[in-house]
C-alpha cells in the first residue's frame, strides 16, 4: 500500500510539473497566460 501512495504521489508531482512548464511555455508564447 505504501508503494502504491509514493508511486501515486510521483506520478502527482510529475504532472504538475507538466503543467507548470506548459503554462510556462503558453506564456512565453502569447506574451501572456490567465
């Protein structure tokens, strides 16, 4: 069950870093991101 947790907090952490570098991306494309 532990396993299970970390490999879901991972995962978790991994996509919300995706996310940021995406918004990031978006942002340094349109001059602007809301």
């Amino acid at each position: 069950m532990k396993l299970q947790n970390e490999l879901i907090e991972n995962a978790n952490k991994k996509l919300k870093n995706e996310i940021i570098d995406f918004k990031k991306r978006v942002n340094y494309g349109t001059g602007k991101f809301e």
